[in-house]
C-alpha cells in the first residue's frame, strides 16, 4: 500500500458534512458516528459530537496508521498498540475503514 494514494483518495473523496460510522476492528460499529468538517491537503478536521471541540487530524496520524493496518485488520496490533503513535486512533480507523469500503474491501494503493 502506497499511501500517497490512500492520502490523495481521502482528499478527493471525503466531502465537509459527511458523517463517518466509528468503527474498530474488535467490535465493528460502536459509539458514536462523527462529522468531516474540513479537509484540506494537511489535515482532516472533525466534529466528534456531543458538544466536544472538533479535533484537527494531521496527515502524519493516518501515514502512522497506514503502516499498520494490515496488522491491525488481522487482529495482530490491537488498537492499544496504535494509540503509540496517535492521540486520533478512532478517527484515523475510522476514516480508513470508511475508505475502505468504498473500495471494496481493500485500501487504495
């Protein structure tokens, strides 16, 4: 996997409103869904709801998620594991498994 390509995809196709489910590995669809508020070529910006201020995910947070997630999809890096590397794990899963499933199965690369 190329992530300049899993990168460039969620730039062109996320869109500001979009609502993503929150998604993980262990448990599939949990909690609470969140909105894109911004992308823009650096970073993608979220509203968590329920009141919370929005987070500014930076694009180093998904190349570090990018690099693991074979691993995580098969279940041998638990999320724990990830949250190492990026305070925005539900957002970064999230967003990959969203793009994901646009492209049927398998992340773009």
């Amino acid at each position: 996997m190329a992530f300049e390509h899993v990168w460039s995809a969620l730039q062109h196709e996320l869109r500001m409103g979009d609502t993503i489910p929150n998604w993980t590995q262990a448990k599939g669809l949990v909690g609470q869904p969140f909105v894109v508020l911004e992308v823009t070529p650096t970073a993608i910006t979220v509203d968590p709801g329920r009141g919370a201020i929005s987070q500014r995910v930076p694009e180093r947070d998904f190349e570090y998620l990018d690099r693991s997630w074979s691993g995580y999809r098969s279940g041998r890096i638990g999320r724990g594991e990830l949250r190492n590397g990026t305070r925005f794990s539900k957002y970064t899963i999230s967003l990959l498994h969203w793009l994901e499933e646009r492209h049927g199965g398998t992340l773009p690369g």
